[in-house]
C-alpha cells in the first residue's frame, strides 16, 4: 500500500540499511519508524535487509582473523622507523619562535621580563670578568651573580650604582679605577651593583662626597647611592 | 573503569608510545583485516597490508585531526591499500574468483533449495558481489558505518553512498534469484 509519494518512499527505502544497522541519526530513524508503520510494502522490504544484514555479519565473522605475523610484521617495521626524539642541528630562532606561539600575552611579558634580568645577569658577569677587585693578584676575579655577598664585601664602605646603556666595559673599567672601586655584587633588580668605594668604613661625609663626584659622570652613571 | 578511547590512544601514539599501538591494533585489526580479506580475498596479502595499515597509523597518527572515528580512519587507509594491491593484479584473475564463486557445481540451484538453507546461498552470493558492491554492504552491515562515514572513506557524495548501496542489494537479489532463490524484489 502506497502511502507517500513516490520520491519520499525512495528516500525511505534507500535508508533502510542503515536503520537495520542502527546508525542512523534520530530524526531519520523516526522517519523510517514512521514509514514501515504505515507502509507493509515497505516492512517486508525491511525483513529482507535484516536478513542480508545478518548474514553478511555471519559471513565475516567466519572469516577468522589473521595469524601472530601481522603484529610481528607491524612492530618489525616500527623499529625500523626512525626514532621519534631525534636530534636534530638546533635552530635557536625557530625553537623560540614556535613556543612564543604558544604563550599568553601575560606569560610573554614574565618571559620578557626574565629575558631582560638574563641579559644584565650576563653584564654583570662580564663586568666581574673584566673588572675584578683592586689589589687582587688577578685582575678578573670571577664571581657568579647568585654567589654570597657579605663573604666578598667584608667591612669597608660600599655603594649601589648602576651604569647607563651606553657605557663600554673600558668606560666602566676607568671609572672604578678612578674611583678606586671594584663590583662586588651584582646585578641586583634595575640593573644595579654594590661596589666597594674604601676598604674601610668612611666617616658618612667622605662617603656622601665620593658618591657625589661619581653622580657627576653622568656618561658612565645613572644612579649611584651610598650603602652599608 | 573506563577504556582509553581510540582518540586519546593516537595522541600517545604521535609521541611515539609503543604501548599505545598495541592496545589499538588489538581493538580493531581483525576487522580491519576481515575488510581488506573481502576486498583481496587472499588471507597473506591481507596480513601484510593489516601491517602496512597500522604502520601508515604510526607514522600518521600526529597529523590526525579527530573530525571522523578512528575506526573510519583505519578503514579509509585500509580501503586504499587494499585497492593499490588490487591494481597490481590483473584483472583475469578478479574475474575468475568472482565467477568461481558463483558456478559452485555442488550449489547449483535446485540443490542448494533441497537443502533449504537460504542463508548460505545468500552468504554465497554476498561473495559472489563485485568489490564495490561488497566493499559498500560490509562498510554498512558490518562495520556499522553511517551514510556520512561511509562516504568519508570510499571518497565519493552521500547520496552516491545511498545509490551505491541499493544498486548492491538490487545485484545481490538477482544473484539470490539467479541461485533459485526469488526474494519478489526488486
């Protein structure tokens, strides 16, 4: 018995395996429901597609399932592969350039910040390289940044200086000489550095007129203070 | 307690976890093989293309991108392997399985009806289909894949799917018919 026209009964014919096979969406199954209710025509067309679905599992699931020699042969052939974590010549610039990709703009500004304490990590590094103290035998006594302090700064009088961008390591090696200064610790946040002015502790007023005459070479200081 | 999906199994596999592709291969390789056995019908061929289905998964697994069912995945690879071995075959020899399939002297008709065992003559026929037809009635029968997914792994339009997939039942009743056995449709 016909009870819908002919195109919409072809849709729902052409449906019916995958409703025998249940993977239709819900809409759709509603649909054939519907369908095989109202039409017998087309109920005992679905008995035939439940039988050929039956069968076909039927078929295949006696066509058994393949011998140990495929994994073997699997695993055989990911052995030969290359390994996964090889090293490769390190591109710097890529390596960066990738993980930044994934960063918040908030973890990039921490990351900037920590690039730029690296950098001046490494100018202080340089600076105890090239300076050293006076009157040590060796004239670039090296000191790591995250080394004690007070063990290298026994008593004397001392000062916190920072030094402008544009100042050359002979520049700051001048300076201390003239001074009769060596670094001592450092760098510390904004780039500053506790140097000894005097091996012994300075009346406060010798101290404050020192500091005042290094103020006063602004090319090489841009921020100088007495310390204990 | 709750198996790893297949999904979360090829991510581990992308970072190279050995592991990972073992308890994958033991999920789906005998059906992936059962798929390629229909489609070669030679049981060492589809051994050795299992292999190469799963090998193709290792190297391929970071670029998976999720959008279709790993089953459905393997299933498309497994489909173009099987295929790529089957154009390496001439075609004479397709032809004689496919015929010898059907002239089986011992299920001419009218023995196969003393025997009254309509489902065997159906299986037979069922095996007697050509690749395409066969392919398209296990996708959906077997593997239980929708009209969307079997169209994502043989590459060709839903509604082409749909068509393809009458055409193989229509082929499959003439075959039934042909062995005597009249199902009044189509």
């Amino acid at each position: 018995m016909m009870t819908r026209n002919q195109t919409e009964r072809e849709e729902i014919e052409a449906l019916l395996p995958w409703h025998a096979a249940g993977t239709l969406s819900r809409r759709d199954a509603q649909r054939v429901e519907t369908a095989l209710e109202e039409d017998r025509d087309l109920a005992r067309q679905f008995d035939l597609v439940r039988e050929e679905l039956g069968e076909t599992i039927h078929l295949n699931e006696t066509l058994g399932a393949p011998s140990a020699r495929a994994m073997e042969k699997l695993f055989a052939g990911i052995e030969a592969e290359p390994k996964r974590r090889q090293r490769r010549s390190f591109d710097l610039a890529a390596f960066i350039g990738e993980r930044l990709t994934l960063f918040s703009p908030r973890t990039l500004a921490w990351s900037a910040t920590a690039a730029v304490l690296a950098i001046v990590l490494q100018g202080g590094l340089l600076a105890g390289l090239y300076l050293g103290e006076p009157g040590s035998e060796s004239p670039a006594a090296f000191r790591t940044a995250s080394a004690p302090t007070r063990s290298f700064a026994p008593a004397g009088s001392y000062a916190l200086i920072g030094f402008t961008a544009q100042a050359s390591a002979a520049d700051v090696t001048k300076f201390l000489e003239a001074h009769k200064a060596a670094i001592v610790d450092g760098p510390k946040p904004g780039g500053l550095y506790r140097i000894r002015i005097a091996q012994a502790a300075l009346p406060k007023s010798d101290l404050a007129a020192i500091v005042k005459q290094m103020q006063d070479d602004t090319k090489i200081v841009r921020f100088v203070a007495a310390t204990e | 307690m709750q198996a790893t999906s297949d999904e979360a199994l090829i991510g581990r596999i992308a970072t190279g976890d050995k592991v990972a592709m073992q308890v994958l291969f033991a999920r789906h390789h005998v059906r992936v093989y059962r798929f390629v056995l229909r489609l070669v019908r030679d049981q060492t061929k589809a051994e050795d293309l299992i292999s190469e289905v799963f090998l193709d998964v290792w190297r391929q697994a970071g670029k998976f991108e999720a959008r279709s069912a790993v089953s459905t995945w393997l299933l498309a690879i497994a489909r173009y392997k099987a295929l790529s071995a089957l154009r390496r075959r001439p075609d004479e020899e397709l032809d004689d399985e496919a015929a010898a399939a059907i002239e089986d002297p011992g299920d001419d008709p009218e023995v196969a009806l003393e025997k009254k065992d309509k489902g065997e003559i159906l299986r037979k026929c069922l095996t007697a289909l050509s690749p395409e037809h066969r392919e398209i009635i296990d996708l959906v029968y077997y593997h239980e894949k929708s009209v969307e997914e079997v169209a994502e792994i043989v590459g060709i339009p839903e509604n082409t799917v749909k068509t393809r997939m009458f055409y193989a039942r229509k082929r499959l009743s003439e075959l039934l018919k042909a062995a005597g056995v009249d199902r009044g449709w189509p």
